[in-house]
C-alpha cells in the first residue's frame, strides 16, 4: 500500500513531531502552529494496519493536515510496475486491500486522498520538513531498496525537489472518497 504519492506498495512513515503527515508524498507546512501529533508515535508499522485511518482521522480532528496519495489500481504505471517488478498482477489487489485501512475516515472526509497514475520513481513520505524517500530501482519492489531521511535547510535543494515532485503528483491525481477502485 502506499500512501501519499509515490509508492504503490505499502506506506511508512516514521514521525514523532509532524504537524503534517502525507503518505505516499507529503504535505506542505503552511499553517504555523498546527498540532502535532502527540503522543510521539512511530508511523512505520502503523499505515499497514487496520486501525490507521481512525489514527489520522483522530489526528486530523486534532488540526493535523493529512494527506494520502496511492497509485490508482486501474492505472497502466500501476500495471507497467507490477510487470517490471515481476508481482505477478497482484499489486493492483495490494492498493485496493491499503485503500480498505482508510475507506471509512475518506468517506467522511476525515483525511485527504487522492489516486494518481503518474509513473513513480520514489515512495515519498512527508512530515514538515523532513522527508523519507524510498528510491525505485527498475526490477525491485520499493521494500527491497533503501529510504533516505531528508531535511529541508535553509538554502537545500534535495529535500525540496522530493517535496516539488509529491505536489506535482498530488495536483494530477483525481480525489477518492472511499468508492470501489
């Protein structure tokens, strides 16, 4: 599963101070003083679990902007990857089984979420300024390549190109409101 932009797969996330958690590909940090999430909590494990959406609707209750991007499950890039990675056409079933996590805080418009069909070559998870990009080496799935930590400082340019690209996605991607996919 993955949430917010780029993966397709399962999300992860790691936060323990985020205002802002985009799944997939992040959110920007325009509303100052926005609640974090509190008690600081470990996002990695939690996104594959069955209770997350009510943990970011429980957080966007709180002020949290959340925001989930998944790759579209009837999409050709969905397709296209699971033949290069050679998943045998289930990663269209592994989107549809993510997007059951959060079916129930989209519908009630507790959280944001977006399907995108943009090819992908990184699994981005924002929190504020920090970022976690899983690279996409051709032929491997996202769990079998590493995840860098990036930081957006004052005059970088790295961590700003990963959080330019999930706007980007972001904006192309159509809203999903907990409908069958």
């Amino acid at each position: 599963m993955t949430a917010v932009t780029a993966a397709h797969e399962q999300p992860s996330c790691r936060s323990g101070k985020a205002d802002r958690c985009s799944a997939g590909l992040a959110p920007r940090h325009d509303t100052p003083g926005t609640p974090a999430l509190s008690p600081p909590v470990s996002l990695l494990p939690v996104l594959c679990w069955p209770r997350v959406g009510r943990l970011l609707a429980d957080a966007s209750a709180r002020g949290v902007r959340v925001r989930l991007c998944f790759g579209s499950p009837t999409s050709d890039a969905v397709a296209v990857r699971d033949r290069e990675e050679g998943l045998g056409g289930t990663l269209a079933a592994k989107i549809r089984s993510a997007l059951t996590y959060y079916r129930e805080a989209a519908a009630a418009g507790d959280i944001e979420m977006r399907l995108h069909s943009c090819t992908l070559y990184a699994s981005l998870f924002r929190y504020d300024d920090e970022i976690m990009v899983n690279p996409h080496a051709w032929g491997e799935p996202a769990s079998a390549n590493p995840v860098l930590h990036l930081r957006r400082l004052d005059g970088g340019q790295v961590a700003a190109l990963y959080m330019e690209s999930f706007e980007r996605v972001w904006d192309t991607a159509k809203p999903w409101h907990g409908e069958d996919v």
